[in-house]
C-alpha cells in the first residue's frame, strides 16, 4: 500500500515503542521528540507507549500526558492470571486512546503485538520480515543492508517517522536537560564517596551480551592507572551489572582507594543528571555509555564485534576503541574460537594514552 493511503488528517497518533534498550530509545529519542512537537504544531493528539522504566527520563521532556507505560519488568515477575491482568490494562490504555494511526520503529514482537492490538483504524510497521497481516502499511525500512553514509540506526528510525511527514534532520540522541546539580543528589552522591573536588572518571563494565564486555581485569588495571593520576573512579550500572563490577574491584589492589561504585544507587533521571558534571566515561557499548553520551560526556567506548556503523555513539565528543583483529567465520554470539580477542587487544594502556589526550 502506497504512503499516500495514511489517513490524511489524523487527530490521533500513537507510536507504539516498549524497547527495554535504553541505547536503542536513546538513538530514536530526539526523532521522537520532534515528532511530538510536530503533533501539537499540527493539533494532533500524541501518545508514547514506552517500558516503565524509563518513564522518569522521558517525562519531563515530552510534552504532558504523553506516556503509556509498558509494564514489563511487572509482568515478568507476576505470575499466571496477574501476569495477563498487567498487560491487559496497559493494552486497555492504548485502546482506549481511539488513535487513528498506531505505529511502531523496531522489529521486536512486543511493539508488533500491541501495534496489532491497538484498535487503531491505520496500523504501520516498518519490517517486511516481521510485519505483514494486520498492518495496512509498511515502511520499507533495509535494517539488514543499508547505503555506507545510513548503516546507523538512527536512519532506519528517521525512515519511519519521514514516512509520517517528519522533515529531515541530522542524526542526533534524546534531548535532555542539563543543569547545575540538585542539592539533594550532590549531598547523596558525596555521601556515597564522590569527591567533587576531583576529577571523575566514570566506568561502565556491564553490557546487555556477554561479546560486548571488556575484560574485567582489564577495569581493574584502568582503575590503577587512573588512580596514579589522582582521578576519582565510579562505577555506574544497575541489576546484574553489580556481579561485573564486584569481579573488578575483588582485582584491584588493597592500596587503590577512592573507588565510588553507584550501582543501583541512581535512577537514569539522576545518572542523566549527574553525567555533565564527570571528566569522562570508558565502557562497554551500553545504553549507560549512549546516555552519557547523549548528556555530552567525552568518552572511549570499547566496542567488540559489534558494528561501530550501525551502533556508535552519535557524539563528536565520544571516540570509538575497537582491535583491528576481525572475527572469525567460525565464530558465532554465543561462542568465540578465540576467546574475544577482538576485546583483549585493547589494553588498558591504551584506554589511558586515549584519556591523556583530552584530560588535563
């Protein structure tokens, strides 16, 4: 069905996007953003169906009564009928909006079932491959093969929300505020051991897949090096990012003090709101790593076999570490024939020399 089929004057417009990557919601963020403000330029009611999680980041820059929020960490941990009544009311939010077009900007099976769900009288996708019965259009988004200068995923959102009457713009994260730090988390996070009056690195170990993630020993010889420049280390992260953390600390000597780890102790909002005022960020590609990013942290993100083209961070601020050394044929997600070193090549060392460079 040709573009020309949408509805052409929609007053109610949904886009249905419960991603749980917060990188990935990063990168589609600031096209998500403009999209709203188009919607009130056009007198057109907006809704954002979005993981609950990440409600707190995205609702003071939005405009108000925006979020439908996806209950998804509620309906893992329900059981049975408890598990169904969770999603049933979220689904009943996004039914009950009446909206005359529901869309989605990912492949993933929970936007594609609520997008078909939704009651909207105009229903579009964006994969040929996922996205067939049920839809009345389909962006013909190439997620797989894309031109040299559009692999990144921003493009392929863009392409999706241009197909709504969105005009072009330059590739860019979720906006959000920066300003000076409320005096509540300021006394908190000194209370947690950062040290104001020094400069701070921020590490990030963790990462959503096992490929993604440096070397916890390697984290251990960066907090050294760092610390011999009198610079403060914290750690950030959150969940399972903790099991990392404690495998890097239980290498580092007795002797290296200083070291803050905040894991679990700030919301996104308040890590969103802490960043600006850090010296600088390493870590693994994380959706943490992009937020910094987004919040204009200069930074070293250390990339494994992932593709820099399509994930790399969209900050003039944040330069990409990633070994010359290519995978193997053999190798697949879950298994490397030679134990990721596509990783264990970037030394510490590096990640230092890369620091000197831009830290005084």
């Amino acid at each position: 069905m040709p573009v020309s089929t949408l509805p052409l004057q929609p007053k109610r417009i949904i886009l249905v996007n419960p991603t749980r990557y917060l990188g990935n919601l990063l990168i589609a963020g600031g096209l998500i953003q403009d999209f709203a403000t188009q919607c009130v330029e056009r007198n057109i009611a907006f809704k954002l169906v979005v993981d609950a999680m990440f409600a707190e980041l995205l609702a003071p820059v939005l405009p108000a009564d925006t979020l439908i929020l996806y209950p998804r960490r509620q309906i893992k941990q329900a059981r049975g009928w408890r598990k169904l009544q969770a999603y049933w009311r979220c689904l009943q939010q996004i039914r009950s909006f009446n909206a005359d077009i529901a869309f989605n900007i990912e492949e993933d099976s929970v936007s594609h079932r609520l997008t078909l769900w939704s009651g909207a009288k105009f229903r579009m996708g964006c994969s040929s491959t996922r996205h067939g019965s049920g839809y009345h259009y389909v962006v013909p988004v190439n997620f797989a093969a894309r031109p040299l200068h559009q692999q990144h995923r921003w493009y392929s959102f863009q392409e999706v929300f241009a197909a709504l009457g969105l005009p072009a713009a330059q590739p860019g994260y979720l906006r959000l505020p920066q300003q000076p730090l409320a005096a509540d988390l300021r006394a908190r996070l000194q209370s947690l051991g950062v040290d104001f009056g020094k400069q701070q690195v921020v590490l990030h170990a963790g990462a959503t897949k096992d490929y993604k993630k440096w070397p916890s020993r390697y984290f251990a010889e960066l907090c050294q090096g760092l610390q011999r420049a009198d610079r403060q280390v914290v750690f950030i992260g959150a969940g399972q990012d903790a099991a990392e953390i404690a495998a890097v600390l239980a290498q580092v000597p007795l002797s290296c003090t200083g070291i803050v780890n905040l894991c679990n102790q700030l919301s996104l909002a308040e890590l969103a709101q802490y960043f600006p005022g850090v010296s600088a960020i390493v870590g693994n590609d994380s959706g943490p790593f992009h937020l910094a990013a987004a919040q204009g942290v200069a930074g070293r993100v250390i990339f494994g076999p992932t593709s820099v083209a399509l994930w790399g961070p969209l900050s003039s601020k944040t330069s990409v570490l990633k070994s010359a050394e290519t995978c193997s044929a053999a190798c697949t997600k879950q298994g490397c024939i030679h134990q990721h070193r596509c990783l264990t090549s970037i030394t510490p060392q590096q990640v230092l020399e890369q620091l000197a460079t831009f830290l005084p």
